[in-house]
C-alpha cells in the first residue's frame, strides 16, 4: 500500500498545460516516491521532461491536481515562498552545469547555502560551511589543489562533480537531475552516476533523474516515460504516466 502521508513527493491528479494549449502537456494520475527512492524520467524531446522537473521544483505550478514534497502542498505557497521552499530542501544538477565562473570551486559548492539558511545550518551542523564543502569536493575526489581555484579551470569532469557537491551540500531531501550526463560519453557517463547514486544512498536522497537516454532506465529502481501526444502508448516503463494505473 502507498504511504501517501509519508511520501516525500506525491503528485496526484496532476496535469500541466501552457496557456492557450488545448492538450495537457503533463497529465499523471499518480506518482509516489518514498525517501531514499532514485526515479528515471525519459521522454523524447517536447515531452515535458523539463516541465515536470520545473513542478517539482515549485517553478510551475499545475493547471489542475496537486504537487505535494515533504507533505507541502506547493500550490498553496506564494512564489517566493516556493523559491525559498526549493532552496531549503532541494538540490539541483543542471544539464549545463549553471556554475559561475568568477568564482571558486568552494565557493560554488557553497552558493547552495547563501540562500538558504536552513541548508547553512545542516551544512555547519560539525563544521563550518567552507569546510563541509571541501570534505564534499574530498569525498567526490576533487584535488585539494582545485578548492580555490576558478571553477572554469576544471575539467568537464571536474566541473560535474562541483555541480553534484553544491547539489548535495545542506542535506537537501530530493535532488534533481536534468539530464546531467548528455554531453559525457559512457565511459564518464557510467562513473557520472555511480558517484551519484553513492552519494545520493549516503545522504537518502529522493532522487529524481531526467534524460531522453532509454539505456539508463536499468540503473534505476522506478522509471517512467512521458510520451508527446503524437507517441503509441507503449509498455517500456514501469510506471505509465498520462494513463490511470
């Protein structure tokens, strides 16, 4: 049975369409994820990966239905409680990174917590905030030399893991994940996402991962597939969105 009350999100009768459209653009009866849980979302492009992603994240909010985190219903927030919402308990990994580079690489990891003094709180809970950020950078094996360094000296790689360390640091509940491994081939792909899902499962993170790559879905203990309206309703995901359960 699904534990609604403890779900740490919870979309129910949700459905999204932009203005002037006559079809919905996101239309899921139900979906659960409990803490801890990792979600793959695939979908072609135009499919509304992005836009779910962007619900989840308080940016939208849904044409009819509810989108529920942490037993908050985000609707009912004004949007500058939602934004504040998000910072405090979400943790974002963008497909282009979004790091800034006239700034360090602890610095970027710890730009999370200038927003957010709850995530200052928990990132200081043992130490203080630049230093939660450099054993985060450690434990995703970034040099020491690399700490103060402008981020836009890293690697591709190197800039990856800045963005998964500032994602994580403050404890955040859920993390997101918008098609963060697009531009890596598979070999960096696969190291990509072991080091995320080991640091996600460390820190129980509900994470929620998008990408148009069908190949990843295995990796992953739920997934589900968003169709445009021109898609054949198929049976590849384990989940099917847009159709009752």
């Amino acid at each position: 049975m699904i534990d609604r009350a403890a779900a740490v999100v919870c979309l129910e009768q949700t459905r999204f369409r932009w203005p002037g459209q006559s079809n919905d653009l996101i239309d899921i009866d139900e979906l659960t994820l409990q803490a801890g849980e990792h979600l793959f979302v695939r979908g072609a492009s135009g499919s509304g990966k992005t836009t779910l992603l962007n619900l989840l994240a308080g940016v939208h909010t849904p044409t009819a239905g509810v989108v529920r985190l942490l037993g908050t219903d985000l609707a009912e927030l004004s949007a500058s409680r939602r934004d504040q919402f998000r910072a405090d308990h979400i943790g974002v990994i963008f497909q282009q990174f979004n790091l800034l580079p006239y700034l360090s690489t602890v610095e970027n990891v710890t730009l999370a917590c200038a927003f957010s003094a709850r995530k200052r709180e928990r990132a200081a809970e043992s130490t203080e905030v630049k230093t939660a950020a450099r054993n985060l950078l450690s434990a995703l094996n970034l040099p020491d030399s690399s700490y103060d360094a402008p981020v836009n000296e890293l690697s591709v790689g190197q800039q990856q893991r800045v963005a998964v360390a500032r994602a994580l640091i403050g404890g955040p509940e859920i993390i997101i994940a918008d098609e963060p491994t697009s531009a890596l081939d598979t070999e960096n792909r696969d190291r990509f996402l072991e080091l995320l899902f080991r640091e996600a499962e460390a820190r129980s993170c509900t994470l929620v991962f998008v990408s148009h790559d069908p190949q990843l879905a295995g990796r992953f203990t739920r997934s589900i597939e968003l169709r445009t309206a021109d898609d054949m309703p198929g049976d590849a995901a384990d989940d099917a969105v847009g159709a009752s359960p």
